[in-house]
C-alpha cells in the first residue's frame, strides 16, 4: 500500500518537474486564490494569527514529521539533500524558521513553486502541525557532504563580493540567521542558488527580504556567479554534515 502510493506520488511529481520550467519562466506570476496583493517579506512573522508563528510555537511530534514527509522526499529526496543539477534544493540542516516562512510563502502563493504548489497545500500535507513536525524533522537531518559548486574559476572575486555584500545578514560562513528567516547557504547547491539569487535580483521571488534585493541589484551575471560558487564551497559545520556521501535516512527504507 505504502509502496503504491509512492510510485503515484512520484509519477504526479515527475509530471509536474516536466511543467516547472515552462512554468518558470516568462510566466505571469500566480496570484494568491483570495485575490489579495501578495505579502512580500515578513509580514506575518510576529502575527499570532499567522501559519508562521503558530508552526514555530507548537509542540511537534518526530514521528508525524517522518510521515508528512514522505511525500517531499519525492522530490527533496529522503535524505533531504535535494539534487545538484539544482532542480530540488536541499533542506536538511537549514534553520526550521526558515522553513517555515518558505513552506508557508509557497502555501500562500507569496512565492512562487508551481512544481510543489500542489504538495504542500493544506489539502495534501494538512495544517499548522504537520507544518511544525516536518519542519522540525527535516531542519534535524545531516547534510549533503557533496553539494553542487561552480566552476572555481573566479573564487577570490567571489570572496570579496561575499565579504562586502553578505556577511550582515548570512553570516561570516553562510549560516543565516535563525531568529531573521535568513537562510543557511553554505552546503547548498550552486545551481539551486544561482537561480535564486537571479530571481531575487530580477525581482521575480516575490518574498524576497528588499534589503537583499538592493544590495545585489548592481551585480553582474559574472559576480553573482563568483560569489554563489564562493559560498557553495563554505563547509557548513562538521557536526550538521552525514559522515557520508553514502548516507542514506534510516527512517524510510
Ligand atoms: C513535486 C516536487 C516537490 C515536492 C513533492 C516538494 N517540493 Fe519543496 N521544492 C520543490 C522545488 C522545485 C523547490 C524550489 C523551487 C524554486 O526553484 O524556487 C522547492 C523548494 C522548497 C523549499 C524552499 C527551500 C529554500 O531553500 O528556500 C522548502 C522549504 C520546501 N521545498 C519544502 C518542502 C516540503 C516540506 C515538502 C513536503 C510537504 C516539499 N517541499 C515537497 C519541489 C518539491
Ligand atoms: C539584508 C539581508 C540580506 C543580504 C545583504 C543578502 N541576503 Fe540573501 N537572503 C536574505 C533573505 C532574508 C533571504 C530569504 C528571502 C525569502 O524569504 O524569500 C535570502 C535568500 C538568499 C538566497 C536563496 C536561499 C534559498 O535557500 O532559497 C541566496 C542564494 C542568497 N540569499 C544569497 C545571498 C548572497 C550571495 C548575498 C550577498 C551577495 C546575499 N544573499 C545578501 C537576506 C539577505
């Protein structure tokens, strides 16, 4: 039973991978089902009322979070660690608020994530709990120990770039900052990031933090690549990374 419901999972999921790019670009951005603006950063971090604050301050359960996320690892795969190609980031080990905002941001079509839309609605994963456990469940798995980098070609631009432009809000090594919704980008994938980073530039990831989008704005398609292949190659701390490349999530078999 377990078994079948993954093959269809899969089969809907590689359906929706094959839309994701014709999606992706060029496209009008979806708008939010109620018909309201979207909500741009943080706007509802601190409101009691919010799927964001409730996730981050209810009790979880590990075992629930196993089984929600059976249905992400479709995609994120089971170990979390997403795909090189940058197809699927990696979510284990970043910051849980992070997660939280992202999930909830795709729920509300504040950002948007055609391919996973369907996925994480309340319909498929259910409310603000099974938010709290998955999020929860997957900020606690090992990381990948061989994320997606650059080229290596321009590494001390990018140093510098990193040095001037990030450091304030991902941290001297690219840990974030749990407490902002900054997120972790060390051990991320170059690619994953590189498409992001350009998203955030041109204006097309709708939650964007603004502060970031002014402070790339006058970056070159060669300085945002230096400075994404310099962070892809920051090791995230030994004790968040699977000992590894090998590793493979005893939870799902
Ligand atoms: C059908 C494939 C698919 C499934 C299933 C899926 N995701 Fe995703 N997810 C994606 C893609 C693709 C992206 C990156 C989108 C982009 O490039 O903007 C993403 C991005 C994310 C992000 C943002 C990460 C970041 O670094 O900002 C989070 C968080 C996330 N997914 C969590 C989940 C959770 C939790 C589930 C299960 C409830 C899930 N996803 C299920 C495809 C999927
Ligand atoms: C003012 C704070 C700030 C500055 C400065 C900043 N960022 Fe960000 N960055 C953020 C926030 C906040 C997000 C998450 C935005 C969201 O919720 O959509 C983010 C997202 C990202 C992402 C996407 C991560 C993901 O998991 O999807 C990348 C990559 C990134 N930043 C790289 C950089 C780099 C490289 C620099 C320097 C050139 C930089 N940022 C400067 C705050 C900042």
């Amino acid at each position: 039973m377990k078994h079948l419901f993954n093959i269809g999972l899969f089969t809907a999921a590689l359906f929706a991978v094959g839309s994701v790019h014709a999606a992706g670009h060029g496209a009008a951005p979806a708008k939010p089902a109620d018909g309201k603006a979207p909500a741009g950063w943080n706007q509802n971090l601190s409101d009691e009322e919010s799927e964001q604050y409730q996730a981050m301050n209810l009790p979880t359960s590990r075992e629930n979070g196993i089984e929600v996320y059976e249905v992400c690892s479709a995609c994120h795969l089971t170990e979390g660690w997403g795909m090189t190609d940058g197809t699927f980031p990696q979510l284990a080990g970043q910051h849980r608020s992070v997660l939280v905002k992202q999930l909830a941001d795709i729920r509300a079509l504040n950002r948007d994530n055609p391919t996973m839309y369907p996925f994480a609605k309340k319909e498929s994963i259910g409310g603000v709990q099974e938010m709290a456990d998955v999020t929860e469940y997957i900020a606690k798995l090992p990381m990948n120990p061989n994320n997606g980098v650059g080229a290596g070609d321009n590494l001390a631009h990018g140093e510098k770039l990193y040095k001037d432009n990030c450091v304030k809000c991902h941290g001297e090594n690219g840990e974030g900052m749990a407490d902002k919704y900054y997120p972790r980008i060390h051990g991320q994938h170059y690619k994953y990031m590189l498409r992001q980073f350009e998203w955030i530039r041109d204006g097309k990831r709708r939650n964007a933090n603004p502060d970031m989008v002014k402070q790339i704005k006058g970056f070159s398609d060669a300085d945002m690549a230096a400075v994404i292949d310099y962070v892809s190659r920051v090791k995230p701390p030994k004790e968040m990374v699977a000992e590894s490349p090998d590793w493979q999530n005893p939870d799902y078999d």
